[in-house]
C-alpha cells in the first residue's frame, strides 16, 4: 500500500487530487485569502510550514499510539499539535519579521481550523506512508495548495477590471471560478498512474 | 423556557426564534458561507449528505451544551484551545458511531467525518453563542444551525445525485434513456452547484429587499 515512488506521490498530492480542488480541503482561506496575489502567496508558504511540521509529528504520534494501542487518541493528539505549531510558528514570525506578522494578520492563527492540514495527517496515517513518503506528500500538498491560491488570486485580480452583474458578486463567482479551475485539473488525471 | 438564565448579551428575542433563524435567515451555509469543506466533499450523494449532515447536528448540539454549561470556568485566554478539545472529543464519539451503525456510509465518508473537528461553523457556533448564552438556548441554536445545515446539504447532494447519476437517494428519478451529467459528480460539479443555489439566494434577498424599499416609499 505504501510503496509508491517518491514523485508519484508529490505528483499525485499537487496536481492530480490537488488537496483544493479535489478534495475540498481549505475552501475557507481559499475563498477567503484569494483577494490579492501577494497575500495569497505569503499564506501559501506559512501553509507550506506548517504542513511540513505537523506532518513529521504526525507520523511520530501515530507511532506513539500504536504503541501505547490507543487509536483514539487520534484526532485529539492530531489537533492539539497542529494548533500548537500554529502557535509557534506565529511567535516565531513575530519575532523574526513583524512586518510579514502584520502582513498575514488573523489568518495566521486561522491556519488551525484550516482542514487541509488536518486532513492532510489523517490521509497520510491512512495510507500508511512512512516518514519520508509523509514528508514529501506534505511538501506536494502545501505547493498544491499554494498553486491553487496562487491561480485563483490572480484571475480574481483580473476580474476587478471586467464588469461583473451585481447579482454574481462575491462568493458565486469565486465558487464558478473554482469549478472551471477543478475541472482544468482534471486534466492532470493522466499523470501519475 | 430558558429566558431567565440566559446570561445576558440576547435576552430579548423569544426562544424559539433562536431555533428558527439557523434554518432560513442566518442558514449557515448559504448566508453565512460556512463550513464549505465537507458541503462540498459529501454532497455528491443524498444519502451521503444526510449522513454527514446529522454527524455535524449531534456534534454541534453536544458541543453547545458542553460550552454553554462550562462557559464560566473556561479561562479567556484559552477558551478556543478548550472549545477544539471538546468539539474533538464528540467528533471521536460519532466517528465511532457511525463506524458501528454502518460501514457503508463510513467508508464513504471517509477521513472527512474526522474533518468535522475543524468545521469553522461548529467552532464559529461555540464561540460566538454557547460561551454567552444559557445551555437551554444554546441547544435550540445548535439544533437550528444543524438543521439548517442539513437542509443545505441535501439541496446539494438531491441536485448533483439527480443531474449526475438521475437517481434520488439510490431510487431512479429518470427514465432509462436518460444521459447522466457526470460533471455534476466530479468535484467541479460541487462548486458549480453550490454557486447556483448562491445565486438562488442572492436574487431572493435582494427581491425581498426591493419589496421592502418600495413599501417603504408607498407609506407615507
């Protein structure tokens, strides 16, 4: 089950079941963050971050419940790391840079209710991925994130210009948006295999 | 019922409304736009967006009852940490009930039962109404906010099961011939859907807007 190569994961995690755009996980910041390209492209690197962390600790619970056999545990041990890695890295941020502290603002700490990382340590102990597979598919799940944002900032950067009915505005367009880049998406499906 | 122990901020509007507003007025999904993630993701059947939507009511009513009954010993500071703690604790319980009740179902839904854990709306819900309200009032509030999550999540999951697969709840809607919409199945088909029934919502509050205004002006 967990054999796959490297690449085929990372491939697989970016663009064929891209964590936005086929799995619907992160929609909230997705919708939320996309306004601007530069915003987009700090949260996807602070997405990035902390995927990558909380990925390796995961794995490392993971090991720690089956040896204690309490499976249970799980979700709650899962939360409780990622929210204290969002913790950290938003002091670390303030610390190091105040500017991109005040830059990002409050989604920093709306990165813990952000599902794609959570999601992203469930599939991982799901699939039953080693530590260096978890590493790389963290890796593949963030640049597939911050392409998603990326993508979607820039053609609503664009859509500022064009003359929109008003009816559309706001969240149904940015939802049909998303439709058409998903459905662009789906033409990756041939990659991996 | 629980008018006097409500502790403060909402005390006036009667009871029942609190109940009422999630279905229709502040429905969590097509007014407030909240919890996107699993509305998305499980909607591709009805039967699948039934069961996720009664998962997320047993979560958030249970929750609501554990915060609003606690809400004057949970320090300030670290009331969300506490909040997620027990919302993922009751996410555990379903996980494991659902796990029992049918393996079906859980198969299909997958990792994204666990996922209700960080489903902003249950969250939202504890922070912004249990922490301030009396456990009676936040039940009916968790109740109404479930419901009307539900609701839209079978608008969802009946339109993109009819259109994609032409059945409803597994029993077939079209005639033979008919030719399924497998787009409507396909994840792309989930933001397409949800942006119609968007749409729908938005021309019904700014027609009923328009009622008002004119009413307004036919008054004197």
């Amino acid at each position: 089950m967990s054999d796959d190569s490297l690449w085929s994961i990372f491939l697989n995690a970016s663009l064929i079941n891209n964590f936005v755009l086929a799995y619907f996980l992160g929609i909230c910041p997705f919708l939320g963050v996309s306004g601007k390209l530069e915003t987009a492209t700090r949260m996807g690197g602070a997405v990035c971050f902390v995927m990558l962390v909380s990925s390796v600790s995961a794995y490392g619970i993971h090991q720690f419940l089956l040896a204690i056999n309490a499976p249970y545990l799980q979700l709650i041990s899962y939360i409780v790391v990622i929210a204290s890695t969002v913790q950290l890295v938003e002091m670390f941020i303030k610390k190091m840079s105040p500017t991109l502290f005040r830059a990002l603002g409050i989604f920093l700490p709306l990165i813990t209710t952000n599902c794609a990382i959570l999601g992203l340590a469930l599939f991982q102990t799901n699939k039953g991925y080693n530590l260096l597979q978890s590493v790389v598919y963290a890796l593949g799940a963030g640049v597939g994130f911050t392409l998603a944002l990326i993508l979607m900032a820039g053609i609503r950067e664009k859509l500022e210009l064009a003359t929109v009915p008003e009816i559309v505005q706001g969240t149904a367009i940015t939802l049909m948006i998303a439709g058409i880049l998903s459905l662009s998406f789906m033409g990756f499906a041939g990659l991996g295999a | 019922m629980t008018g006097s122990d409500s502790a403060g901020s909402t005390g006036r509007t009667p009871t029942t409304d609190e109940f009422i507003k999630g279905l229709w007025r502040e429905n969590p999904v097509f007014v407030q736009v909240l919890g996107m993630c699993p509305v998305l993701a499980v909607s591709n059947s009805a039967i699948n967006a039934l069961a996720m939507g009664l998962a997320t009511t047993f979560v958030i009513v249970l929750s609501n009852t554990l915060v609003s009954t606690l809400r004057n010993f949970i320090p300030k500071q670290v009331r969300i940490a506490t909040f997620i703690l027990i919302i993922a604790t009751f996410v555990t319980v379903v996980d494991y009930l659902i796990q029992a009740i049918s393996l079906d179902i859980h198969r299909a839904l997958g990792a994204f039962i666990s996922l209700i854990v960080v489903n902003c709306l249950i969250l939202g819900r504890a922070e912004a109404f249990a922490s301030r309200n009396g456990v009676g009032r936040s039940i009916l509030d968790g109740l109404g906010m479930g419901v009307g999550f539900t609701f839209a999540l079978l608008c969802l999951g009946g339109v993109r099961e009819i259109l994609g697969n032409g059945t409803l709840f597994g029993a077939a809607v079209f005639p033979s011939g008919f030719q399924p919409w497998i787009v409507m199945i396909l994840p792309s088909g989930g933001f397409f859907t949800l942006a119609l029934w968007l749409l729908l919502f938005n021309r019904l509050r700014a027609r009923q807007a328009h009622r008002q205004a004119t009413l307004a002006e036919a008054a004197p």
